[in-house]
C-alpha cells in the first residue's frame, strides 16, 4: 500500500506505532525522561495553567525541515516496520511546568501544656513534607515517504519528594 503525502495512516497501524512507543516509555518510568528542557520550557509556578501546545503548526504532508523548523531537533529517532511498510518515528520530550506542593507526610505526637490552667496533655499533629511535580510533554510524529503523516501529544506528570 502507497500512502501519497499528506494521506494518514490507517488507524490500527497508526494505533500500534503508538502504543508500542507509548508502552517503552511506561516501561522506562517518567524518572527517565532526561532531556533537556527546551529554552523557555519552564515556568516556574502554579499560575501557569495554559500551556502553549507545541504541535499547534504541525500539518500532514510537512517536510523534516519545516518541523525542525517548529520542534527543533528530536530527543530520539527510530525506525518501525508496519504491514504497510516502514515507517519512521520522531519522539520529543520537554518540560513544561514545575511546581512545589506541601503534602502530608506523617502524625506526630506531641505534649504541650494549657496555658491557663497548666495541664499536659498530647495531641497529634500533622506534618507535610515539599513535592516537587514536574508536568512533561510528549510528542510523537509519525513519517512515511519523507512527510508527516501523523503526530500525538500527552502530558505527564512526575512527583517527587523532598
């Protein structure tokens, strides 16, 4: 089967290039996602709730120089054979938020005293500890024949604690 520029990919192939990428990267674990962030790429707060969605120029038929154009150079490069023939796929990661919560951690016990009438007593009180989440974007492009014919974006999230 010849698919002409611009033509999409069945849906089933389309389906298992992505899952199959999909299922590495689940597989390796968020932690592993050490590309560098993309100049800008970070925000630095809470507050920054839109995000600007980085496959928003992308078209089906574009050339491998009007997306680097758009994306820059890809985190990673890979062939992939499909009953329709190979196909190439083009995988980006970066970070598009960091934030620092405050999440309980523990209970502690504790004594204090009643100023007025001086009896001890203990209670327990909560503590939190610092969460750092980081929101990361992916995007795969799927290529055949030297043209874009497809692409999928998510957001994912990693925690850790401080």
């Amino acid at each position: 089967m010849t698919l002409a520029a611009g033509d999409w990919i069945p849906r089933r192939i389309h389906r298992l290039i992505i899952q199959g990428g999909l299922g590495a990267v689940l597989l390796a674990g968020c932690s592993s996602l050490a590309t560098p962030e993309t100049p800008g790429g970070r925000s630095g707060g809470r507050e920054a709730t839109a995000r600007k969605d980085s496959t928003a120029g992308l078209q089906p038929g574009m050339t491998p120089d009007e997306v680097r154009q758009l994306l820059g150079k890809p985190a990673r490069v890979r062939p992939v054979k499909t009953p329709e023939g190979p196909v190439e796929v083009w995988s980006y990661q970066r970070r598009l938020d960091t934030r620092y919560e405050n999440v309980p951690s523990r209970m502690v016990e504790r004594q204090i005293q009643d100023p007025l009438t001086g009896v001890i007593t203990r209670i327990q009180e909560q503590t939190n500890s610092q969460q750092e989440v980081t929101v990361w974007e992916e995007v795969e492009l799927i290529w055949l024949d030297g043209r874009l014919v497809s692409w999928r974006r998510r957001e994912m999230e990693e925690s850790n604690y401080r």
